[in-house]
C-alpha cells in the first residue's frame, strides 16, 4: 500500500490534481490520496465510476450474433 501512496503523490504532482482515487472493477475504493476535503463521500464517487464503466463496457461490446433457423 506504500508504494501505492507514492505512485499516487507522484500522479497529483505532475497532473496538478488535488486527489487521486485507485479503484476496482466492482466499485470497490482501494486507495486514496490528496486533499479529499471537499469529496464529501469517495465511496459514492467509488460506486459511481464503476456504474459508468460497466454501463460504457457493455455498449462497446459488439452485440453477438444468432442464427435463426
């Protein structure tokens, strides 16, 4: 987890970010860093970005095709 710290310490240096999120798939919030004052509730902001990437995942997922016979 330290070394998660750091690569996040590094990432809002050099992007001029106030805070960095890591998160899974599931929505699940593994780390955080920064000024997260005014993120009232992170794992809201969690939940929200796995929603949007699965809801973004299944519309690029080409729909696969059935034969009707």
């Amino acid at each position: 987890m330290q070394q998660l710290d750091v690569y996040l310490n590094d990432l809002i240096e050099n992007s001029e970010s106030t805070a960095a999120l890591i998160l899974d798939e599931a929505g699940f919030l593994v780390c955080k860093n920064g000024n997260l004052d005014q993120l009232k509730d992170p794992m809201t902001l969690a939940a929200l970005a796995s929603g949007s990437h699965a809801a973004n995942t299944q519309l690029a997922t080409p729909p696969t095709m059935t034969t009707v016979t």
